[in-house]
C-alpha cells in the first residue's frame, strides 16, 4: 500500500502535532506535513481542505481533551480550576498547540455539550447570568493559554524561565482569577 492511501485525517492530525512539537508553529505548512508522511501535499488536501481546517483540527482536538475531564456534580470553583489545570497539560503535552490555541478557538460543538454542566455548576453558589458564565469560562481558558504561550510559545526552543516560575505563575494567576470570581459573583 502506498504512503497516499495509509493517511487519513487522523493521521494529518498526529504528524500537525508532532511537528508543532519538534519544530513549533512557524514550521507547520501542508508541505512539512506531507514531508513528514512521506506523501505529496495534495494527497493532504483530500483529507483537510486548507491550513486554517488544519490549525482547527489542533484546537479542537486540544479543546475536546479538556471537555472530556468534566465531571457533573463539581463545585464550579473545582471545575474550573481542574479546566485550567487540564487545559495547561494538554499544552504541555503539545507545547507547540499553544499557539494555534491562541488564534484558532475551538469549534462550538466541541463545548456544546460541556454547556449545560458548566452553567448547573456556575449557577451552585454564584450570582451570573448565562452569559456572563461563559464568558468567564472563556477567560480563564484564554489566561491559561496565556500563560502558556509564555511557557511554550518559542518551541522547539527552551522556556526563558526555569519550570518553577511557571508553576507559580500559574497556580497565582488562576487562584487570584477564582477569587475574583468569587468576590464579584459569589452568592
């Protein structure tokens, strides 16, 4: 069987990553893709139309890592720290991820159905609206990106700062952003 018709949009997805990973994001092209599966870029374009449905595929696929953790009956405090907490993994798992993160957002319906369970625990104990829930939700995953990018924004390249630092920036960045969700929404 020739290298052509052994891809698929799975394996596009695992080689995007793995690039991201080894090479970061300036190196992700279609051709570097194609290189990497020893196919020709037009056997890629069957599978994943263009580069933004690619860079879509990555963000989503990161996305659905940490919808997958969600746990009904959570406090939302727990809930979104363990978000945070996934979401920074995902990345560190794939620090390359970091920056499509920060330009692609997920699909709606990879969170589509993390809705309802999110807004049951925004809802126990705090005063918001739906909307203002979500949008909470939002940023702290856009923080946590954040942070990341900071992180892991230079891949292949080492972190500026030792993993420490990092650790610390993260847990008081995402409990100062709690509090204020507490101080601001808390019943």
């Amino acid at each position: 069987m020739s290298p052509a018709a052994r891809i698929d949009t799975e394996a596009i997805v695992r080689a995007a990553f793995d690039v991201l990973d080894r090479e970061g994001f300036a190196a992700l092209s279609m051709r570097t893709l194609a290189a990497h599966l020893e196919v020709k870029a037009a056997s890629l374009y069957y599978h994943v139309p263009n580069k933004a449905a690619l860079l879509q595929l990555v963000a989503d696929r990161v996305a659905r890592q940490v919808v997958a953790a969600f746990v009904a009956g959570r406090p939302w405090r727990e809930l979104l720290h363990r978000m945070a907490r996934d979401l920074r993994e995902a990345l560190r798992a794939h620090p390359g991820a970091a920056a499509v993160v920060a330009v692609r957002n997920a699909s709606p319906e990879v969170f589509e159905s993390a809705v309802p369970l999110v807004l049951s625990a925004m809802h126990e104990g705090l005063r918001l609206t739906d909307d203002e829930a979500l949008h909470l939700v939002q940023a702290l995953y856009v923080l946590v990106n954040g942070l990341a990018l900071a992180e892991f924004g230079e891949t292949p390249e080492p972190p500026a700062a030792p993993a420490a630092y990092y650790d610390a920036w993260f847990d008081t960045a995402v409990s100062t952003f709690l509090d204020g969700i507490q101080a601001r929404h808390g019943a």
